[in-house]
C-alpha cells in the first residue's frame, strides 16, 4: 500500500493529513471549515466551498505523495437536502445549530421503546421539518438527506451513488444499529422515505474510482474508502474494546463513549443517550454527549480569562485553598439539549480565577455524573477512562479531571485520533484484510501517559461540593 490522504471534517477545521504506509505522517494542513452563517445559534457551513476545498487539497497532496486511498471522516448529525444530481438545496445545517429545527406536536414518549438515541434538535427528522416548514418546495425537491460527509462522498465517488457508514446512519435518529438498516417505523413516523436516504454501509468498504474530473496522472489508481463519524475513529484508533473501558472525546463538542454488549435491555430515552455504531463491523457502542465544551471553554476565557488561568502553572495549588467558597458551575446543554440549563451559582465576590475554576470543574463533574450514570445502566464500573483529542493539551483540565474522578486516567498525546483512526481503515480496506489489534496497540502504548489525581485535594470538600452540584444539577433539569 503506497500512501492515504484523510480527511476530518470538523466543526471547527478541515483537516488533512498524507499516512506513510506504517502510519507516519507525511504531510498536514488544517484550515478554517468555511460557514455560510454562524452565529450563536445559527450554524450552516457551506457544502459547495468545502468541496471545492477538498478537491484542492487532494489534488495539490497527490502531485507531492503518491496516493492509494482517500478516506473522509467528520462530523455527523449534519444535515443537507440534496437534487437528484447532488446539488444543495440549503446550506448544510450543522449538528450545533440550536435554531433550525421543529420538535413541535412529536409524541417522543409513544416512539421511546423504538428510538435508540435520545431525541435532540440535531437529528435528521427535526431538521428536515423546519426545512419542509420554512421552504416548502424542499419537499418535493428533495432527492436524498445527506451528512455532510456523505454529500462529499457523492461528489468525490466517479459511479455517483449515494452512501453512507453505520455510523453517521446511526447519528440521525432513525436508524436501528442492531439491524443495520433505516428503521421504517420512525421512518413512517416523521414521513420520510427511506428511498430519500443513502444506503448504509460498513465503514472501511471500497466505494470506487474518483471523480473523472478528478483522476490525473497522480490519482488513477487511487480508489476512495467509506469513512465514518469522528468519535467512532478515534475510538477505533484508541484501542476501546470493553465496557468497562471509557473514552472521553474532547473538542467542540464533549463524548464519554463505551463499548455495549447487552443493549436489548436499555431504554435510551429514559437513560438520555444514545446506541451508535462503531466504525468497527457489527460493533455498538453507549455515548452520552457532555456538552459543547470548546464553546464554554471560548465564552469563559472571553470573560474571565479562563485558558490563561488554566494554562498556570500554579493552577493545581491555588485550587487547593478555600475550596467550599468558590461558586458551582452547571453547563447547559447538557447531553446536548437546549432544554437543560445551566448557569453559576453562590457568585459572591468572586475573581477571575475562582470563576474559571468553577467552570473547570463544573465541566468535570458533569463528566463524572455522566460515567457513574453509565456506570448504573450497565451494572458495571469502568476501569479506565482514556482521554483523546483536542482537550489533552490541557493539563491542569485532565488533572483536574483525574482528581474529579478520584482516578487515574490516560492521555493520548496525539490530538487528531479521529484521522488515525481513519487511517487505520483505509489500510485495512485496501489490503483486505479484517481489523487487528496491532493495528493501533502500538500506537496507544507509544503515545500513551498517564495523570494521577492529586489525593492531597481535600476529599471532604470534593465530596461536598460535588453533592453540591448534583443538587443544583436537578433543579435545572425540572
């Protein structure tokens, strides 16, 4: 196998990165994911100017590195309504959008035993109503409901057939990962037609040639490869394969994910999370969204300085003194709802720093609430929590996070786990060969460390002010 170009498509960049054949890093670029409108609560990227972006990249990677394969994973819960020829008919709405959706006069209650994500605005159903309300015409015209990765798929792919993986399928709200098919009961529900759909599959499969426009002298022999949702490629490239094994997938947006084996006796409305699929075949997993924590960490520092304070290297002492006196923070957004508030409480006279820690450590406790939940619905404890992405720069966070969860944790010194993990199948898919462990044991142990919780951190207080926070916690969530 010569090289692979990846491409992760964020919320907040493009990133692309050329693989060598053992997994090193030839070539990097990262640019701004270009929006069409953003605001605090709008959030549409522009799918014709990421694609364009794309192709560029491509096509500059491969005159410089020889490519076997290109693979493109990113975000899900995106949503783009498509023509028959793959034009967009709006802008691309992307999963953290909080204005572009309709739950009105939905009965989730009546679907709770049949829905294996817990309903939020980002969902396929609820963005396709507000489009069909606001624009009628989208109903009629529209040809298929796409991801955004499945629209770049389309247009790179030289037989124009419309897919997508298991597990972008499985971010839309009306597929059944057990089957690994369209779930036509929700289907029937919300009024969508399965034909409007890509149709899933694996990800890892060969989904052909490139483009005809695309095809020079440097990409003939380059065949494109099915990628998948972001967090399922970091997990697949960190080594996640028990339950009692915790990934939390850090960035925009927060994940604690785990492996599922027994999921037939879960209520995923009830427990409000979600049954996803691994990017690894016939493979499920248990998430729970935190919140958006690269949006809290940009508002806080904005106020109060906060990854100046966090970046201190006094941080961990300071934090040990007059512990029960600080405020107590609660993220909204919780499990990515715009229903669940949050907010800061027992303000008093407090300072920059203190607020930044509150906000910190709020962050942790919602992180650890989450786990000890899971920890619950499965009748099991996790014995590792391993932390991957954009966050594991952030020391005095992760410490703070050991200490929070009273445990060890590990790191990942790599923060592009997600294209890694990309990597790792395209490698499989174009030798043929199945998914081994050596694959990325390797890789985890190389760039793994770990961080110690602090047990001079007076475990009275802790204990306390996390009592603390749950209280506060349930009053927001009334």
């Amino acid at each position: 196998m010569k090289n692979v170009l990846v491409f992760d498509v964020g919320t907040t960049h493009l990133k692309a990165t050329v693989f060598g054949n053992d997994g090193d890093i030839l070539y990097a670029i990262r640019s701004a994911t270009p929006y069409s409108l953003k605001t605090d609560i709008q959030v549409e990227l522009d799918a014709i100017e990421l694609l364009s972006r794309v192709k560029d990249i491509l096509i500059s990677a491969s005159s410089k590195y020889p490519l076997s394969g290109v693979i493109i994973c990113g975000m899900a819960s995106s949503v783009i309504p498509v023509d028959q020829s793959g034009n967009p008919l709006h802008s691309c709405i992307c999963w953290n959008d909080n204005f572009s959706f309709d739950m009105n006069q939905v009965d989730l209650k009546l679907l709770s035993n049949d829905l294996q994500q817990f309903p939020i605005p980002m969902y396929l159903p609820f963005r396709a109503r507000w489009l069909i309300k606001n624009d009628p015409s989208i109903r009629t015209q529209t040809y298929k409901w796409l991801n955004i990765t499945d629209f770049l798929n389309y247009h790179l792919s030289s037989n124009k057939i419309f897919l997508t993986d298991y597990s972008i399928a499985s971010r839309t709200m009306v597929f059944d990962s057990i089957v690994q098919t369209w779930s036509q009961r929700l289907l029937d529900y919300f009024g969508i037609s399965s034909e409007q759909l890509p149709i899933p599959k694996p990800a890892g499969s060969i989904v052909g040639e490139l483009d005809i426009s695309l095809r020079t002298k440097d990409l003939e022999n380059t065949l494109l490869i099915l990628g998948g949702h972001d967090h399922m490629c970091a997990a697949c490239a960190t080594d996640i394969n028990a339950p009692s094994t915790v990934l939390l997938s850090t960035g925009t947006s927060g994940a604690v994910v785990r492996p599922l084996n027994n999921r037939e006796s879960i209520n995923f409305f009830e427990e409000q999370c979600g049954l996803e699929h691994h990017v690894l075949e016939n493979s499920l997993v248990l998430v729970t969204y935190v919140t958006y924590i690269g949006k809290i960490f940009d508002w806080a520092h904005r106020y109060f300085g906060l990854l100046d304070w966090e970046q201190d290297t006094d941080f961990m002492k300071k934090l040990l003194k007059n512990v029960q006196d600080r405020p107590i923070f609660v993220p909204p957004y919780r499990r990515m709802n715009p229903n669940s508030h949050g907010g800061l409480t027992r303000l008093a006279l407090s300072t920059d720093f203190e607020l930044s820690y509150s906000i910190l450590e709020g962050l942790c406790f919602e992180t650890k609430a989450i786990i000890e939940r899971q920890n619950r619905t499965l009748s099991l404890e996790n014995r590792l929590v391993r932390v991957v992405g954009g966050l594991t720069n952030s020391s005095n966070f992760l410490q703070l996070q050991a200490t929070v969860l009273g445990d060890a944790i590990e790191i990942i010194d790599y923060t592009d786990m997600a294209s890694m993990g990309g990597f790792i199948l395209c490698k499989v898919a174009l030798n043929s060969r199945k998914l081994e462990k050596t694959y990325f044991s390797d890789l985890v142990d190389r760039r793994k460390r770990v961080v110690e919780p602090l047990f001079d951190y007076a475990k009275e207080d802790y204990t306390s002010r996390y009592e603390t926070y749950l209280s506060e916690r349930m009053k927001l969530d009334v």
